[in-house]
C-alpha cells in the first residue's frame, strides 16, 4: 500500500499506524481530531499521523536525524518529533498578526517564548526550534535537513506556482536521499478548479512535478475515501459543525475536497 494517498479511513484499521496515533494524541490539546478520543475520523488527526507513521517507515525517524517543517504551526507532531530526532525546527509566519489573525491562527507568536503550553505532555524543549519564514524563501543552507514536512500548508501560500516554489525549496533544504511529506488540499473532482487547492492534474504538476530534484517515494493511491464518508460531507453552515462530527469530505456549496498526502525523496 503506498504512503502517498487520498485520506484513507482504511489506516484506522492497522494497529501499527493507530499506535503512531495515539502517541500523537498524548501531545495534542486538539482532542476531537483523534479517533480514540472524539468517535470519529477527523482530516487532521489522519495528516499529523500519516506523516509521523510514513516518516517512521521510510527510515527518516532516528536520533541522529534533522527536521524541517514547514507553515508548522504549533502541531502536535512538532513535539512527537523532538523527542524522537537530534534536532527539529518548525517555520511558520509566527508574529506576522496580519497572516495570523485572518488566516493561520496555528501560528501563534506564544511558540516562539514558550513552547511548552502548547503540547499536553513533556517533550525534549532543547532539540526544537520555532523560527518565523517564509515558505517559498526558506532562510536555510542547501542540502541542511534529514526530512522535510507541511501539512495542509503550501496551498496558502498565494497561488498553485507559488506552492510549487515552496515545494523547491523544500527540495533544495533537504540532503539527497531525504524525505519530503506534503499533505494538502485535494478537489474530489477532476474539473473543478480553486484559487488555492488542487485537483489532480494540479498535484502532479505543482506538488509531485514541482522539481525534477523530487520522485515519488512508492506511487500514488488516488482512490477517494468509501461511499460513507463521499455522502456524509462537512458543509460550513452553522457554528462550527465540522468539530461535532467526521471530517473528511468538505463542501462549501461550489467544491468538494478532502487530504491527500505526498511522500518524495530528494534525487
């Protein structure tokens, strides 16, 4: 089965990767988006343990290793990641209020000073650090990481080009050899089109064809989530529903998208 999919309810199912979930889940203050804890399968949870579970089985996870993300946030793998790798730093327009209070409340300048409050368990403070970047001009030496992630981040980057250019300089950060794993938004069909996500002919030109310094790691898995999560969508009507039940298919009345996860290795 490889790695590089549409959000799959089928993982739920594999002791294995429901152990990477449960850890992650020990780290979170953001309860509802893990199985165990909320009853249903929730987009984010499926993001933050694909992308530990297929670092973890592609051999990027070791003492010895280094990490990147990238529009990190404050998420719950940051911390599982510290503790499990030499040294971690998490990028994100941390501090910029114009950025944060329209867009990406995740990267909230608290980090910055005090990491802690924002994980639920101890981790290994010394092995991270939280610095604010831009992802298309990440403020690295080539070649300077192990791996490199971003989850559901690139397509708020401005436009489908300039997602491609942080993809690159994702590729350009990493040594030959490491990962790259990217999880964004996907349009369920292939005609409709979105300012910032991605149908699928936009993922292999943008995502997987960003560079020719990326291949995928083991192929893509297109197939859409089963028939039970295609009927039961999560419309943004009210308040706040999608944190009241699964969240895996979106609707907002013109588009329907969900997850997809890439992993790349650098040529």
């Amino acid at each position: 089965m490889s790695l590089s999919e549409v959000i799959n309810p089928g993982r739920y199912e594999d002791p294995e990767w429901m152990l990477v979930h449960r850890e992650l889940e020990e780290y979170s203050p953001d309860k509802h988006v893990f199985k165990h804890t909320s009853g249903e399968i929730y987009r984010k949870g499926w993001e933050w343990t694909q992308a530990a579970y297929g670092l973890s089985r592609l051999g990027a996870i070791n003492e010895r290793a280094t990490g990147l993300g990238v529009g990190a946030g404050h998420e719950a793998i940051i911390f599982w990641l510290a503790d499990r790798c030499r040294r971690v730093v998490a990028t994100d327009l941390y501090g910029n209020t114009g950025w944060s209070n329209l867009h990406g409340k995740e990267a909230d300048e608290g980090v910055l000073t005090d990491p802690q409050q924002f994980s639920m368990r101890p981790f290994a403070a010394d092995r991270v650090q939280f610095r604010s970047a831009n992802g298309c001009h990440l403020p690295f030496d080539s070649d300077s990481f192990d791996f490199c992630w971003s989850l559901s981040s690139i397509e708020h980057f401005g436009s489908h080009a300039a997602s491609a250019t942080a993809v690159s300089e994702m590729a350009r950060v990493v040594r030959t050899g490491g990962i790259i794993c990217i999880a964004t938004e996907y349009l369920l069909l292939p005609e409709q089109t979105h300012p910032e996500f991605f149908n699928r002919d936009e993922i292999e030109r943008y995502v997987i064809g960003a560079t020719p310094n990326l291949s995928l790691v083991d192929g893509m898995n297109w197939n859409l989530p089963p028939l039970e999560f295609l009927i039961d969508q999560v419309c943004f009507i009210g308040d706040a529903v999608h944190r009241r039940r699964r969240h895996v298919i979106l609707n907002d009345g013109n588009v329907q998208w969900t997850s997809l996860m890439v992993f790349l290795r650098k040529n």
